[in-house]
C-alpha cells in the first residue's frame, strides 16, 4: 500500500514485489486513500509507502481500523495507532530504552518554559524542533541554542495548527558518523544501513517535498548497537512485530540513542541488503498461513 504522492518513489517496492512474485504470491500496489478499492479481497495489507498520513492522521487511522476490521493489517492496528505519534519516544524512555533526550510543548503549552528547561538540562549547541506527528523530515529544523526567538517562531505555528512540538538536541554525531537504520524482520535482525545527515543547517527551511533526501550506504552494526535495538524493541507495548526499524545516533558520549522507532511504513531499504526482500516476502507469507490455518 502507498499513497499517490509516493508513486514511484518507494525504493522498496520493486524487489519487494519480485520477491512476492518469486514466491509465487500476487501482489498490488494500491493507494490507502483509494475509495473504490475491496480491501476485503486481499488476505494482508502492508503500509509501506503511506508518506502523507502525517498531514491525514485521522483520516489515516480511520482507515487502518476499516482496513483491519475486514482483513490482516501488518504491523497491527494497535502498533499504527501507538507508532503514529512520536510521543511513544517518553514512552520507551520511561520504560528505561536508551532515546535521544525529548521534550514535548503541547497546543496551549508554555513553549519558552519549555525550552528553557531543555537548555538548561542539555549543553548542546544546537537542537532540533519537530512535530510529535510528522514524516519525512517535513515541518523539522535545527536551530542554534542562542537563536531563541527563532526556535519559539518555528514552535508557535504548529502549536496553533494544534499540533505537539518535540525539543530534541541535535546529536553532532550524525555529521561525521551519520545514523545507523537497524531492520527487523518478523522480530530478527535483517540488514541495516547509515545514513546521513537529513536536516540541513541550523536556521535553514525544513524540506519542501514529500522526505528529505538521504544519503544511504550498507553498514555492518556495531555491538552495542544491536544491543541498544534489543532493549528498545524489547520496551516497545507489542509481543511480535512483522517488521521494525530501530533509527539510531551516538550521543556525545558514544552511546547510542533512539532517534525513532519506525513501525508503520518506513522505508527497509531492502536494495541494500541482498536477500532482504525475499526474507520480508517470506515472512509476509507466513502470516497469510497462519491466517488461514485459524479459520480452518
């Protein structure tokens, strides 16, 4: 499943859909918003390319519900409702998983308190400020801690949009590391990737299109890395998830920090990583059986 927006675009879909072919299973691309399409008549729907859901999130989850109340949705529908909205980030870090520091403004909040108390617990030079529902990079930017009344500009629109604002520091780690993407498959690690950084300088526009750009090369984990997935997967609210992807950046201390948990439609990158596809199709597969195992 994809949105129109994303036609063409969804890296995955290609080997993703071979793999599905290889194996013998028919598949269709079909857009979520598609008011004519029979959900009904396909034994599982995947989200993998729905990059517009942020600015549609009712609407979005609305038709997660429909979708899973007349056939298989993976991931679930409990985990798309939980994984839609990055307030889970609090979640997982009062559950004890490492996740880079965050604070929430909420519609009506005190954005300048705030954000003073970000300053004032983090040393960091700069930060970054999103929506707590957001894809893609959309509506994010650095900012210089010095540029006050900058931050405090980009925050107030979106609270009065009545959207939740998250405070994060800017990890600077990713300008020379980048970011490390873990994939899962079916609760087992798969492949993952690094990719650079996405948001461009402090005091520059977020981006204008549907996602960022990204610079995406293969990379072998390290151990405290894998690590740091286990503990975040194991602190997530869900037993078995059909696939994940653990995003995650070094902290000044080396550490590695959660930056987001992607649960709904990321993107796995499965071209980068031979053998990927099959094993995603595989496992898809496999919840069809097993579907069709418990209504014999």
């Amino acid at each position: 499943m994809t949105a129109r927006a994303a036609r063409g675009l969804d890296e995955d879909m290609p080997p993703l859909t071979a793999a599905l072919a290889a194996s013998g299973a028919q598949s269709q691309i079909v857009d979520w918003d598609d008011e004519k399409a029979d959900w009904a008549r396909f034994d599982l729907v995947v989200p993998r390319s729905a990059w517009d859901y942020a600015e549609r999130l009712p609407e979005f989850l609305a038709w997660a519900e429909q979708v899973a109340g007349v056939t298989t949705l993976l991931n679930p529908l409990p985990v798309v409702r939980w994984n839609t909205d990055k307030h889970y980030l609090g979640e997982l870090a009062r559950a004890g998983a490492p996740v880079v520091p965050t604070r929430y403004v909420e519609p009506g909040g005190d954005a300048g308190r705030t954000l003073d108390e970000l300053l004032a617990a983090d040393a960091c030079r700069e930060l970054v400020v999103k929506p707590a529902v957001g894809a893609g990079s959309r509506d994010a930017r650095r900012h210089a801690r010095v540029d006050r009344a900058e931050i405090l500009e980009h925050i107030a629109p979106l609270l009065a949009a009545g959207r939740s604002v998250m405070l994060q520091p800017y990890l600077e780690s990713v300008d020379s590391s980048g970011e490390t993407a873990l994939m899962y498959i079916d609760g087992r690690f798969s492949h993952a990737i690094r990719k650079g950084a996405l948001l461009p300088a402090a005091g520059a526009p977020s981006t204008p299109g549907l996602f960022a750009p990204e610079e995406i090369v293969a990379r072998t984990p390290g151990a405290d890395e894998l690590a740091a997935a286990e503990r975040i997967l194991g602190a997530a609210p869900f037993e078995q998830l059909a696939y994940a992807r653990v995003d995650l950046l070094r902290d000044p201390e080396g550490a590695p920090r959660l930056l987001e948990l992607e649960l709904t439609e990321p993107s796995l990158f499965l071209a980068h990583a031979p053998g990927s596809a099959g094993r995603f199709a595989a496992a898809l597969l496999e919840y069809v059986r097993h579907r069709t195992r418990k209504e014999q």
